[in-house]
C-alpha cells in the first residue's frame, strides 16, 4: 500500500463493512441463480416425467411453469440487488466518503 | 447469440440448407428503407457530437440507464433468437424454452459479480480493467486477441444470417445482404461511434419489443387471454401431440446440457460489445440500473417468443395456405412451413396483422441484425485502435485524435473482411459460430476479467498465459467436437464427444490463472499483488473513477 489515501480508504471501517456485505450478498444471490437455473437443467436432464406432470386438469405441465419461473426469478434477483444496492449500499458508499471529507 | 438459437432450430427442424428466394416483398423493403434514412439521420446527428475519444468509445458517459438498458436489450435480441426460438418453440414446444432461460440466466451474474466494478475502474473497453494494476501490454493482447476472435465468429454468423433472411423475407439475393449490412454499419460505426451505434440499437430493440408484443398479444387475444386455452389449441394441433409441454430430444446428456447452460450463462459475461455498454454510462448506479431493466425487457422478449411459437402451432399448422403443398394437398405441419420453420414469426404476422404487418416484422428483423453487427464492430474496432494500437503498438506514444481516426479506419477493415467473410461461409454451416462465441468469451474473456478485479493473487503472466489456454482450449475442442470435424473437415468420428465445451475449457483457465500466478515470483508480480489494493478501493467504491465527461 503505497498511496496513503488508499490505505486510509482501506483502513476505514465504513469501507471494510460496505465491502463485506456487498460481496457476501452478491455470492449469495449468484449461488441462488446457479443452484435455481442448474437445478431446472438438472431435472431437463433426470427428470422429464417429472417435467411432464399436468398442472391439475390443465394442458400446461410443471415444466412450463418452472421454466418461465426461472426467468421471472432471474428478474426478481437482480431486483432485489438493485433495491438493496440503492438503499444499504449507497448509504454506506456515502457515509464513507463523508469520513474522508473529513 | 441467436444463431445458436437458429442452430438449434437447424438442428431441431427440417434442413434448411438452400432456401429459395422468395417473391420481392415491397412493403417490407419500403419499411427497411425508412429505418435506414431514419438511423442514418441519427448518425449524422452523432458525427456532429462526437469530438473526443470518450464520445467516440463510450458515448461520453452521458447514456442514461434507461437508454442503456434497451441498448444492451437490443444487443441481446438478435434477428435470430426472435426467429431461431419461436420457430424452435414451433417445432419442439417446451425445447425452446430451455435456450431462453439459458440466454437469460447469465444477466443476474453480469450485476453480482462485475457491472459495477467494471464502470468503477474501466474508460472505454474491458482490457482497461483487466490490465488496471498488471501490464498493459500482455493484458491487452489477451484481451484483444479474445475480443477480436469472439467478434469474428459472432460476425460471421450475423452476416450469413443476414444473408440468408433477406432472401426470405425481402426476396433479394444473398449477396445485396451482405453489402447492405456491411455496407450500413460501417456508415455507422466510424461516423457516429458509440453515440450512433446505440441509438440504433435502442430504435430497433423498441421496434421488435413493440412488434413481439403486438403479435404475441394478438396471439392471446383469440384465446380470450387465457394462455391454457392457447396450449390446449397447440396440442390439438401439433403432430406431437402432449409430447411439446414436456421436456423432448434437445437436452438428453446432462454433461452437454450442463456446458451449454455454463458457456451461455458466463460467455454473457464475457462478450465484448455487451461490456463495453457499462462505460457508456455515467455511474456505477446507473451501470446496475441499467442491468436490472435490461434483464425484465430480455427475460419479457424470451417470453413473448414462447407465446409467438405457440401461436404458430395453434394459428399456423392447420392452414394450408403457409405450407408448400405436396400431391392432393398433403403437407408435413413441420417440414413444409413455407421458407421453412425459422419463418413461423414472419408466418404469423401475416396472419396476426395483413401483409403490411408481414412487412413491418421483416423490416424489423433485419435491422435487428444490422444493429447487432453495427455493436460487435465498434467493440472490434476498439479493440484494434485503444487496445492493440495506443497501447501495444505505440506504447501511449499517440494522441487522442489518431487513436480515433485508427478505430475509424478498423471499422471500415472489419466491415470489408464482414463482407468477405460473409461471401466466404455463404455455403458453410456456420450454426455452430455464436455458440463458439459464447465459449470464447466463457472460457478467455470472462476469467481474465473476473480473476484480475476479484483476485488478488492474479499476475499478468497467470492472466496471460490462462486466457490464451482457455482461448486454445475452447476453440480446439470445437474444432475437435462434431460440429467441424465430422460435419465441415468430412472425418466419421468427432474427437471431442460434446459439442459445448465450456465445461471443460472455462475451469481449465480459472485453474492456469491461478496455478501459473502463485507460481510467479517475479519482481513484477509482487508489485502487481501490492497494487491490488488501490485497485481493490476504487473497483468497490468508484473513488477515482472518471464520470460522465470528465475523461
């Protein structure tokens, strides 16, 4: 570390808190997308019958609906990062550069 | 991206090898030429506006999320995965919805893991941020040699396609295509840089989400907007009956279904013309807007494509009036849909709209596909000039001025070679080129790029040497898979057995970068490594960062 504002950026508490929640939310979400969408081609490739399954008396089959679930889902993750992004992490991004204003 | 789409739908369908050029469609050809004097009227306004090399690459920053989301929507949203996937959902029902969720799923990735560090510490291409805190030189040769081959490919594809739809949907000869494309996104590209080429980009991807969204509403509309109504209709219909809601014969190996979903899921995150569109932005919050909007219109588009084949089935196969007919009137609801089953959105327009809808549709196809070379140029031509020339070749001794007027002049080359290539491959099979692009940028681009912002350990010799071993490897088992040595080199068995290799070649380069960047002890890579933190602060926190019209 040879900048001293890098260093004093680094050091801060702020930063190191915006830096650890922001990574560990977005493993999490990337994990729930992974395990969701390889989930989906897990049972394309196990399970057809399972796939096939009518929803009650219906023409439409549980894979239809999972399959645009998953695409519904890939869309409400990327919400719901957005919306925590814009609040939590905005704020802390804010906070912390208060302090060095300081 | 659609090819692969549309090399499904080849794969899945009836051979659609020589199609037949089709009757002069005027109206569609009119249309055509209303969105030409519109964009080109576009670009002269750009030309205008675009002085510096910020303006040129990245639009200046000025983008907002909004524009930017339908932009990156619009890169997405080739001609053929709109007539790829509804002619695949056509012929197979459920099969295509397993290539919408695949193309989609990689988005979410894209804003976890790097839109926003990639607008913290980039300018105008993603080598800016790979090579931030390693050597500029090597950085940016691996990055422009995975640039350059993934739009080679993806070019080669779009232009052929090209080629081809025009003859089907204007009645044009193949080669008019080819030279109008080439022709038009040159215009594009070196008058009117970023700033043209994605407002060309938001105009077309409105047109197709407005055009999509009146068919497959038009579509519900006759089953009293009850979607199992439609589906009951389908299945009474289809030759395969109740088999098209279940999951049929596209994905049977889950080894091959798992490398798909991984070299369309991370090649995503890896393309080239899509990473370039963070930079256009002003910020890292408008660079995580504009994902978060991009993802509802592309995942919106996938399904109005699955209600477009659907209504296709239901609308379409008991007409005979869409189908070449054989003795006494027979035809196969399948094999004989006239201009064959990547026609089925065409088809229905007509049926939907008249022919002056038939038209517009058309109209709007094929200036998906110019809009999506004009993309895949500016991000080659950038990969020439800011990162191969200004940085490699004269080692930043060049200004501002001449590095533009370079990417100028690469865009006019590429364009010539487009032309040429699309010439070339006329009779080649080259449906297998986007998924080869995809794993390029799955198995080059995406490591290199992520290992340099989240890794500390990562030296320029890991980065390099991985890249170009995940480069090697993705392309050679291509080479090797059934695709090129069977059906192109005429051997009777493939080396490679899966056709998708990413699951192979993506882990191979995460493992080189690594294993090769804790081996070096360089004098070099300890400087790199003591760097990271700077690199570490301004990737999270975007201290540092040029905004919008500052650089």
């Amino acid at each position: 570390m040879s900048d001293p504002v890098t260093a004093r950026i680094a050091q801060n508490p702020r930063f190191k808190e915006l830096v650890h929640e922001r990574t560990r939310f977005g493993w999490i979400l990337t994990g729930a997308m992974l395990a969701v969408y390889f989930g989906f081609i897990g049972l394309i490739a196990f399970d057809k019958a399972l796939l096939a399954t009518k929803v009650g008396s219906a023409t439409t089959s549980l894979g239809l609906i999972l399959g645009v679930a998953v695409i519904v889902f890939a869309f409400i993750l990327t919400g719901i990062y957005v919306q925590r992004a814009n609040g939590r992490f905005d704020a802390l991004t804010a906070e912390l550069n208060r302090d060095l204003a300081r | 991206m659609a090819a692969l789409a549309v090399s499904a739908a080849f794969a899945a369908g009836p051979d659609l090898g020589p199609i037949a050029q089709q009757a002069t469609n005027w109206p569609a050809i009119g249309m055509f030429g209303f969105f030409v004097i519109f964009t080109l009227g576009i670009t002269y306004k750009a030309a205008m506006g675009t002085k510096s090399a910020s303006d040129f690459y990245a639009a200046g920053g000025g983008i907002s999320a909004g524009t930017n989301s339908l932009a990156i929507a619009g890169d997405y949203m080739s001609a053929a995965s709109f007539l790829g996937i509804s002619g695949l959902v056509y012929t197979s029902g459920f099969d295509g919805l397993i290539y919408s969720t695949g193309f989609l799923v990689g988005w979410p990735i894209v804003l976890f893991l790097i839109a926003e560090r990639l607008r913290n510490l980039g300018k105008f291409t993603f080598a800016d941020v790979a090579s931030f805190r390693l050597d500029q030189t090597s950085v940016r040769i691996i990055s422009a040699t995975g640039t350059l081959v993934v739009v080679a490919f993806y070019l080669i594809a779009q232009m052929v396609g090209a080629g081809k739809l025009i003859q089907l949907l204007f009645g044009l000869p193949y080669l008019y295509a080819v030279i109008i494309v080439g022709v038009l996104m040159i215009v594009y590209v070196a008058f009117g840089g970023m700033k043209a080429t994605t407002w060309v980009q938001v105009i077309k991807a409105c047109l197709l989400l407005g055009g999509a969204t009146f068919m497959a509403g038009a579509v519900l509309f006759k089953y009293g907007f009850n979607p199992e109504a439609l589906f009951s209709a389908a299945v009474a219909t289809h030759p395969k009956g109740d088999a098209i809601m279940a999951p049929g014969g596209l994905v049977n190996n889950p080894i091959e279904a798992i490398s798909l979903g991984m070299g369309l899921m991370f090649g995503t995150a890896g393309l080239p013309h899509i990473l370039m569109r963070f930079f256009t932005v002003s910020d890292a919050q408008a660079a995580r807007k504009s994902v978060f909007y991009a993802t509802g219109l592309i995942g919106y588009f996938y399904i109005l494509t699955f209600i477009i084949g659907f209504g296709g089935i239901a609308l379409l196969m008991s007409d005979p009036v869409y189908f070449k007919l054989g003795p006494a009137g027979a035809f196969d609801k399948i094999k004989d849909m006239v201009g064959g089953t990547n026609m089925v959105a065409v088809n229905l327009a007509n049926a939907v709209g008249g022919p002056y809808f038939l038209g517009f549709i058309s109209a709007v196809a094929f200036a998906t596909i110019l809009a999506v070379v004009a993309g895949l140029t500016l991000a080659g031509a950038s990969a020439v000039s800011h990162d191969l020339y200004a940085s490699v070749i004269a080692r930043g001794r060049t200004n501002e001025a001449s590095e533009v007027r370079l990417s100028k002049i690469s865009a006019v080359v590429i364009g010539i070679v487009a032309i040429y290539l699309g010439y070339v491959f006329e009779n080649q099979n080259v449906a297998f080129m986007v998924g080869l692009a995809f794993s390029v940028a799955a198995s080059c681009n995406f490591p290199v790029l992520t290992m340099s912002i989240l890794w500390r350990g990562t030296t320029t010799w890991g980065a390099l040497i991985g890249g170009f071993v995940g480069l090697f490897a993705a392309v050679g088992m291509v080479v090797l898979s059934k695709a090129v040595w069977v059906t192109t080199f005429g051997n009777p068995v493939a080396i490679f057995p899966y056709d998708n290799p990413a699951l192979f070649s993506m882990p191979l380069a995460f493992l080189t970068i690594y294993v090769v960047s804790k081996l070096d002890n360089t004098a070099r890579a300890k400087r790199e490594r003591a760097l990271f933190d700077a690199q570490f602060v301004r990737s999270e926190t975007g201290i540092g960062a040029s905004g919008a019209h500052a650089h």
